[in-house]
C-alpha cells in the first residue's frame, strides 16, 4: 500500500504468481532502496528457488535454486541483520522441515555483495520451536545476534563466521518475542509472551545486562497470547507492547518499571481467519499508527488506527484496496492541519471558484457541502444543521463529471 502523504493509501501491486514466502525486503545491494526476496514453492510448502528482486525491476529476478529437499513448516519466519560486520543485510530464515527425519531447521545466508548472497547454511531446531524471530547484537559486539522462541528463548550468538547457541529464560512455551530496549537503558531487552497452562499466561521480560547477562523479570496477566509488536505509542520515550492473538489486538502500556498495563484491547472481527499489524507512521503527526491487515475477510480487510499522539487510537475502516485511488499529483485535495481540532483547510492544486465538495464519513452518510471559492476553502467541522461533527475518519470528494478526486483526514477533540 502506497501512502498518499495524507495517513491515506493506493495500492502499489507487485504480482508475483505462484505460492510464494516472503524472506526479505530491504535494502540488499549497494543501490539504495529497498530490494525483495521471496522463496517460490511448489503447493505451498515444497521450496523450488530464491527470486531477489532488486532496484523496482519485477520483471527480471535474480533465480538461485533452493539447495536441498526440505519443505517450509506452519512456524516459517523471516528476518535480516548484519552478522558479520560489513555493513550489509544478511538473512536468517527459520521454519523447514525435513520430510524423511521430520526435524526442523533454520538457515541463513551472507550477502556477498554485487546482488549475490552465500549458499543457505543450515542449522537443526528444537524441536518445539516456534517460529518466532528477531534480530540485533545483544552481548553489544559488531555482529548481529538471532533470538528464537521454543521452549525457552534460544539466543544464537554471531561469531562473524558462524553462530554459537546460548538458551535464555524463561523456561516455558513463549509466543512472540521483540528486542527492543525496553528500560532505555542503551542495551536490547527481550519481551515474550508465554503460556502456563489454562488462561494463565505471563509477560516474560529479560532485561539485557551490559550484553553480559539477562535477568528475567515476569508479569501475570490473562488472554492475548500471540505475536508481539512494539514502537513508543504515548510519546514517553519508552516502547510499549501491542499483542496481536487470533481473537484480541492488546495494547500494553509500559510502566518503566518492568510492568506493563493493559490501556486498550480491539476485539472487533471481520471474519478473519488471521489477523496481522504493522506499526508505524502513516498520516503528518510523527507518532506511530497501527495497520490491521484481516487475512481472508471479505470486507474491510484493511483497519488503520491513527494514534493522537497519546496512545489513543482513531479508527478508520479501508474497505477495500481496490477501492483506494491515488489522486493525481497535479489534482488532488490536501487537507491541513491533520488530524485537525477546530477547523480545517482544504487546498486544491487546480480548482474554478463554484465547483462542489461533499463531506462525508466512513460509512458514507452525508455530513456536509462546501462551495469553493478559489482555489482554498476553510470547513468549521459543523455538519448542515449547524453542529460540531464528532471525532473520526472523514473524506471530502470533489463531485465533478469528469472525476471524483477524494481525500481523507482525521477530526479530533
């Protein structure tokens, strides 16, 4: 999704036909920009080749075929670092399975340079490993460390040539993980989320000890095991948590004292069988937002979240891909400031004094009609009976028979 500069989107379609897994998307040569590699399988979980496509060209990937005869398991994950210091993104895969032994592996590849990467070494897993992958130097050397969750927190340290395992806290099954530098104290921190039995789960915590150690530090709570995001959400400097389950999006707020609070839980469902987020900064407030992406709904298979600046999250259901339509540069209508408190300033690049703006929210319900008068025009967020419009999503679309050119913007008190 390509983001108009406004917090709305249009689609930027890549198709890559097949059944593929995504391995990386970064920037992988000595280009900048970012670059995309994928892992081609055959039905699904029988790998065939790596395509690396680098610089926007789709057309013309880089074809190396996978070396052996392993298939790719349900906990398949991906993530990139630099493991051995020389200032390029190396990736680690983790998830395949050998169909005679059944045991699992993981793998990763050195980037050479020059658009090539190193054959795939591999390496066995535990065998309940989860699948859960970060990436970052936690004894604070030059090379980039893995960290898996399993039955523990298995750490594989680099040593720029290879890696050697250290196995952390805690000793039970744990979801998601992060490194993140959870008590801002310069280090990477561990977060997982691991389950006890029953409804008991905890928030396990390893606090990074100058890259020597980690102390673990736990914390009861119930519900919203799953994937584990994190990005300073109310501005305090410190990250928070967000849990990502099959029934509930959580929203943990951290406390600084190796605690969190729950400040918010999304149970709304849209006949998804999965969901997934993605935070980061997607409208002009520089705080971070969150996208909800409902795999295999039919409607309403995208959710953006804008945050106000304060942890407090504005809703706004993007119906369709499909539907987004990004304006034309030389014909749109910018919207500032936004999100907006009292009013609201509509600036259209090319506009005859006359023409016609309807306002209306995310359901579609008419809220107001602007007449331009040149080429900007103010709206006092009244609707047509004279009252204060609520907080929210709205759009304005100029109503002409050639187009309708549509903009969207965020309405806070």
């Amino acid at each position: 999704m390509q983001n108009n500069g406004d917090g709305t989107f249009a689609p930027y379609v890549i198709i890559v036909p097949g059944d593929v897994h995504i391995v990386a998307c970064s920037q992988l040569d000595e280009t900048p920009g970012d670059d995309i590699v994928v892992l081609r399988c055959y039905s699904g979980d029988e790998p065939i080749q790596f395509e690396y496509y680098f610089n926007g060209n789709f057309t013309q990937p880089n074809v190396v075929p996978f070396p052996n005869n392993m298939t790719v398991h349900s906990s398949y994950n991906h993530a990139y670092g630099d493991f051995n210091n020389d200032s390029r993104e190396d990736i680690v895969l983790n998830g395949f399975v050998d169909p005679i032994t059944n045991h699992k592996f993981w793998c990763y590849m050195y980037n050479l340079g020059n658009q090539q990467f190193s054959v795939p070494v591999f390496v066995q897993s535990l065998p309940s490993a989860y699948g859960s992958i970060v990436v970052g130097s936690f004894n604070e050397d030059q090379f980039d460390d893995i960290a898996f969750t399993c039955s523990s927190i298995q750490i594989q340290y680099s040593t720029g040539n290879g890696f050697y395992r250290y196995e952390a806290h805690p000793p039970c099954v744990c979801g998601g993980l992060v490194a993140v530098d959870f008590d801002q104290d310069g280090d990477l921190d561990l977060i997982t989320n691991s389950w006890d039995g029953g409804w008991t789960n905890h928030h396990r915590y390893l606090e990074n000890i100058q890259g020597l150690s980690f102390i673990p530090h736990s914390q009861l709570y119930q519900h919203n095991w799953g994937d584990l995001h994190s990005e300073d959400l109310d501005g305090d400097g410190y990250p928070d948590i967000v849990s990502v389950s099959g029934w509930s999006i959580a929203i943990y707020r951290n406390l600084r004292n190796w605690t969190t609070e729950l400040a918010s839980l999304i149970t709304t469902s849209h006949g998804e069988n999965t969901r997934r987020i993605c935070l980061d900064r997607f409208d002009i407030n520089n705080t971070y937002d969150m996208a909800i992406i409902r795999d295999t709904a039919t409607q309403n298979n995208l959710t953006i979240l804008y945050n106000n600046g304060y942890g407090v999250f504005v809703d706004s259901l993007v119906v369709s891909a499909q539907d987004e339509v990004l304006p034309s540069p030389s014909n749109k209508i910018i919207c500032f400031p936004n999100p907006c408190r009292e009013s609201i300033t509509f600036k259209i690049d090319k506009d005859t004094s006359g023409s016609v703006y309807t306002i209306f929210n995310t359901r579609g319900q008419f809220v107001r009609q602007l007449v331009s008068q040149g080429q900007e025009m103010n709206w006092d967020l009244t609707d047509k009976a004279g009252l204060r419009v609520k907080s929210g999503i709205y759009l304005i679309r100029q109503d002409s028979s050639i187009a309708n050119i549509i903009s969207k913007f965020i309405v806070l008190h």
